[in-house]
C-alpha cells in the first residue's frame, strides 16, 4: 500500500468514522439488520458461484492445438501444351 500523504491519512480516518458510525446504526436497527444479514447471504451465493465458475476454468487444459497444415506441394506449370494467352503481348 503506498504511502499516505498527512491529508489523505485524515480524510481515511474520517471516512472510517462515518463507517464505524453508520454500521453502528444499521447494529441498532432490527430491520435494516436483518435486511442487511439477507442481502449478504445472497451476495455470498453468488460469490460461491462465481468461485465455482472461476475454478472450473483453472482446472480446464489449455486446448490443444490443430497441427499446422503444410501446403499441398505444387508441381511448377509446364509451359508445353498451353496456348499463348490473347491479347497479351
């Protein structure tokens, strides 16, 4: 974490204290509570399925590779039977 300035480190702390404050009042309150213990109960499902997705992806092999496909080796043209072309000059 890089270092705060003098300003910084007060405008954290008091950002913290109308944390610590608000969270006190949502303590107090029984219904925004218990709202709020349901709303995380349904942040962490989601979470849960996110970790799961995420470690489903970690445990797939990386695909495989199709092997490069060499060109069709080309006989040159012979130029024996080909008639000139018209209007070529």
């Amino acid at each position: 974490m890089p270092k705060l300035s003098a300003d910084d480190k007060k405008w954290q702390a008091e950002s913290d204290a109308r944390t610590l404050a608000e969270a006190d009042v949502i303590a107090q309150d029984k219904a925004r509570r218990s709202a709020a213990k349901s709303a995380a109960q349904k942040m962490a499902t989601e979470k849960e399925k996110e970790a799961k997705a995420m470690k489903k992806v970690a445990k797939k092999p990386a695909p495989k590779k199709a092997p490069a496909k060499k060109p069709a080796a080309r006989k040159p043209a012979s130029k024996k039977g080909r008639s000139p072309k018209r209007g070529r000059r």
